[in-house]
C-alpha cells in the first residue's frame, strides 16, 4: 500500500505533502483499532476534491479497501499555531 501512494502521490501533483504513520503504541488509546493514518495536505479545497475523485486515486483506493478492514477518512482545513 505505501508504494502504492508513493506511486500515486508522484503522478498527482495536487498533493503538496503526504505522511505516513503506523501506530506503536501498546497503550490502550482513543484510536478504535485503527492502526495506520495517511495525512496529506491540499492548497485548496477544490484540489482535495479534484485529487480524490482523480482516476488514480480511485483505483488505489478500490484496492485499499479490499485489504483493511474499516476506513475512516476526515476532510478539514488546518490552523496553523506555529
């Protein structure tokens, strides 16, 4: 999966930065199972929306959510504190 957004990431230049993270963590957390996060930041809304209706990102996307077994994608804008 992650060559796969690297992939998809290098093809799309909407994308302005991408992370990646696994979480290591033995505590008990507020994460509800979830195990993995992708964040990926936009200049715009209307660049999110354009990125995540692209054809690429909608056949790397079919492919994902036939290897997890829950998805939870949050969409909002960013304040930056420092």
């Amino acid at each position: 999966m992650l060559n796969g957004l690297k992939k998809l990431f290098s093809e799309i230049d909407l994308v302005k930065s991408a992370e990646w993270s696994v979480s290591r963590s033995a505590l008990p957390s507020p994460a509800k199972g979830f195990t993995h996060a992708a964040v990926m930041r936009f200049d715009s809304q209307e660049d999110c929306l354009a990125f995540m209706t692209h054809p690429a990102h909608v056949e790397l996307g079919a492919t994902f959510l036939d290897a997890v077994d829950d998805f939870l994608g949050l969409n909002f804008p960013v304040l930056s504190l420092k």
